[in-house]
C-alpha cells in the first residue's frame, strides 16, 4: 500500500470527467427506470415534467459549477459544504451524499440485471435470479474500478458506443419506421383535469418522477483531484454531460411515446411495467433486440462504475479529515496509480447488503425514489451553504469563477427550485400499495437523518477529545496554486 501521498494523481482529461457524469445516469438508465411510471402517472404529456425539470436542474448545474471553480477538491459536494459552513454542515452533506449513492447502487443494478435474461433468451427470470446477476453486476464493476484508470476509461469509451447506438440510433429508427402517433398525442391537454393537492397535479407528478433524468452532473466534481486543470474542466464537464442527456433523453421521450401503438399497448401491466423493452421488442427482430438490450446492460454497467467512482472518492475525501469511523483504512491509497482502492471495496460490499433487506416485489421504485430526494438534498447542501455565506458575507467573487457576477442570480434561484423539488419527490401520493410504500420516501430521510445524527455525534465527540487531548486532527486542505497550472506534475505536494 502507497499512503505517502494524500492526494491522487491527476490522470483523467476533462473529456474524462465529461464521461463519468455522462455514464452516471445515461441516457438508457434514466429512460429506462422512469419511463413506465411516468407514462403511468402523467400519461403522453410526461415529456413536458421532463422539459420542465431540465430547466430547473440546469440552473442547478451552473450553481455549482460556480462552486467547482472555486474548490477543486475530490468529492465535491461534502468539500463545498465544509468549506462554506464548517465541519458539521459539511459533515452531513457528505452523510446525504454517500447514503444516497449506496442505495443507488442497489437500484441501478438491479434495474440493469432485469436486462440480462431476455437477452438469452430466458423468458420471466425470478425475483432470487435477477437480484444474483445484480450482485454479479455490482462485483464487474467493482473489479474495472480496482484495475486502474485505464480500465475505467475503456468501459466509459464503450458506454458512448451503447448510447449512439442502443439510445440516438433506436431513437431515430423509431420517430423514422416505427412512429404510431402525431405530435398532438403529445399535447399538454392530454393531462387529465385535476382538482386536489397541488403536489398530486399530473404535470407536478411527470416532474417529480423525471427527476432521474437529470442527476449525475455533479460526479465530475467528486474526481476534481484526478482532472486536469480542474477549475475550468470540471465546471465545463458538467454542463456539457447535462446537455447532452438532456438531449438524448428527450430525444428518445419523445420516440418512445410517439411508438406506442395505442392506449390499450400501456394498459397490459407486461407492457405498462417495461415499455421501453416492450416497444423493442415489438419494434425489432428478435437478434437486433437482444443486441439492443445488451448495449443497455453495458450503460448500466458504466453507470453503476461512475456511482462507485462517486461514492468511493467522497468517502475518502471525508476520510482524509478524519471524519469518518475506520479514517485511517479509508483513506489509503494503492497501487501505482494511488487508487482509494480499499474504499472502493468497502462501498461495494456495503451496497450488495443492502439487497438483503430489499428482497421484496415492488421496491424498485423506492428506491429510486428515495435516492432522487437524497440527490436533491445533496444539492441543498452546498446550495444553501452557498446563500448563507453570501449573507454572512464571507463569500468572495474571486476573479475567474464560472459565470462571474451572474453567479449569485443563479444561486438564489437553484436555492428556490431545489425546495419545491424536494417536497415534490417526497411528497406522499397514493399508490395503492398501503401507506409504507406511500410514505417510504420520507420514511428513508428520517432513517438517514437519525443515523446521520448518531455517528456524526460520535464524529464530533472524537475531534473534541483529540482537542482536549492536544492531538488535534489535521484537516486536509490541499495546494491550490497549481491546479490550472498547464504544465502539472502527476502528484502535487500537499500543505496542512
């Protein structure tokens, strides 16, 4: 083991930390896990909570691009935080965060493990089967994370492959050969009339259940050590991965809906359930679908690399300042290239239990519920961080940040949308299924927040006794002059 060097080596381009929040929620995995209950809940004029949301979100995004170029730091969010309002809040963004991740581990693979049967051909794989090639899953893409960052960037080159052609080209063979629709199935009159809670409105639901569309962005932020030139890369990464799946995936909406054949076609539950694969499969012969549906095994795979990338950078990064049980394991580096490589291993074994207490019918949707809400939490985080300080006035403009003056427009609104969003995923609506599944979402946020209590409880009283003690614990804060340095070296020296 290398523990010499607290810092990572810088071996990922911008192009690199592009891929990673690109593969994060492709373009097939959000399409895919949302499309059935959107369509469900909202009817056609679902892709209008989907234009909507991307609106929203893109605000977001430019947010904290302001902040990336501020704080080049690995795992972004927990570094804004802390560094906005001090070790606590900072704590507990970093809590937010990685739980979040951990449940969305679970969710992505088991989503893409659904997948693997049709493509041999084995028709209605049990509930046991699927959650075992999940887990198979999970352990391929633990292992190309170990193997090193080339690996990494081979499966992210095989990722744009899947979705050029399993996403844009099934796209456009659809609006081309296979449309059954016009423009006015579209219509925003197709919503039904409502009158109730407004959080229970079709429009206001085809929002919150888009919400998968457009998150993943900020996974550019969490390897910021590893980039080159990070303060000008990162924030382009992640506006550029935003744009680009919010194309795709609209794109895609879009041929989608106008394919299906009628309402009768959503009104089978087999359809209604997975109709993304139902209009594949009606739409292809039998090789060409299997081939499409393994090119979309392959963006669950990338997807499920790039969460584990995010999750293992963030828990070292809060590692590195001692913040969290079993510090000095976590932060350790290995390898020739300093891989974080045991906090990889530990994320992963920590998400494959967490399908044990999920073996039940029905708990996907939970879960991606659960861990949308988390993502916009996570937001709220650095967000509101950002609004107080301004308020305190121990914020600065430093010149050369993204957006420049037009920053702080920016962070009031990202502040505003984030709540409405917030309470809009978590909203309790009736599903039918008795009120735990309705109230699960919020349920999940209470459990998180207790924990989060507890341990960071426990945190704060061990930085307390090492004061008292005069061993106080060095907070990690890295050499910032040289970060879009052109010529920068492989490993930067570290100051505490």
């Amino acid at each position: 083991m290398n523990t010499a060097s607290p810092v990572m080596k810088r071996e990922f381009t911008m192009f690199s930390a592009l891929s990673v929040a690109f593969a994060f929620v492709s373009p097939i995995v959000a399409l895919y896990s949302v499309l059935g209950v959107g369509l469900a809940s909202s009817g056609p004029a679902f892709i209008w909570g989907g234009l909507i949301l991307y609106i929203g979100q893109l605000i977001v995004v430019l947010a904290l691009g302001v902040l990336a170029s501020k704080w080049a730091d690995s795992g972004g969010i927990y570094q804004w935080s802390r560094r906005l309002l001090g070790h606590r809040y900072g704590w507990f963004a970093s809590w937010t965060y990685i739980c979040t991740l951990l449940i969305t581990l679970p969710a992505v693979a088991y989503a893409g493990a659904v997948l693997i049967p049709p493509i041999f051909d084995v028709p209605a794989a049990g509930h046991e089967v699927v959650t075992w090639l999940a887990v198979g899953l999970l352990a391929f893409t633990t292992l190309v994370n170990l193997a090193g960052r080339v690996f990494i960037k081979i499966l992210m080159i095989a990722v744009i492959v899947a979705e050029a052609v399993g996403s844009v080209g099934v796209a456009i063979w659809l609006l081309f050969f296979e449309r059954h629709q016009t423009l006015g199935y579209l219509s925003p009159a197709s919503l039904a009339d409502y009158s109730g809670v407004f959080f229970s409105a079709p429009l206001v639901m085809a929002i919150a259940f888009s919400s998968y569309f457009a998150i993943g962005f900020e996974s550019a932020s969490s390897i910021a050590e590893e980039v080159q030139r990070p303060k000008r890369a990162v924030p382009r990464a992640m506006v550029a991965s935003f744009f680009a799946i919010m194309m795709i995936v609209l794109l895609s909406t879009l041929a989608f809906t106008l394919a299906v054949p009628s309402d009768a076609f959503l009104q089978d539950p087999e359809n209604a359930a997975d109709p993304a694969v139902a209009i594949i499969a009606a739409s292809f012969p039998a090789p060409v679908f299997r081939g499409i549906l393994a090119l979309f095994v392959i963006a669950f795979a990338a997807s499920l690399m790039t969460i584990q990338i995010t999750v293992s950078r963030i828990v070292w990064a809060t590692a590195r300042n001692g913040e969290l049980p079993f510090a000095r394991t976590l932060t350790k580096l290995s390898g020739e290239t300093g891989l974080p490589r045991t906090a990889v291993l530990i994320t992963a074994v920590i998400a494959a239990l967490l399908f044990l207490p999920f073996q039940s019918e029905g708990i996907q949707m939970a879960l991606i519920s659960f861990s949308s809400v988390g993502f916009f939490i996570s937001f709220l985080f650095p967000i509101l961080g950002w609004a107080i300080a301004r308020a305190r006035g121990s914020w600065t403009d430093e010149p050369g940040l993204f957006l420049g003056r037009a920053g702080r427009i920016v962070g009031g609104l990202a502040l505003v949308w984030l709540l409405f969003q917030i309470v809009n995923v978590a909203w309790p609506r009736e599903s039918g299924a008795g009120w735990p599944t309705d109230w699960s979402t919020v349920i999940g946020v209470a459990v998180v927040g207790v924990l989060g209590v507890v341990i960071e409880a426990w945190v704060h009283r061990k930085r307390l006794h090492a004061a008292t003690t005069g061993s106080t614990i060095v907070v990690f804060e890295r050499d910032e002059s040289e970060d879009d340095r052109e010529d920068f070296e492989p490993v930067r020296t570290a100051r505490r």
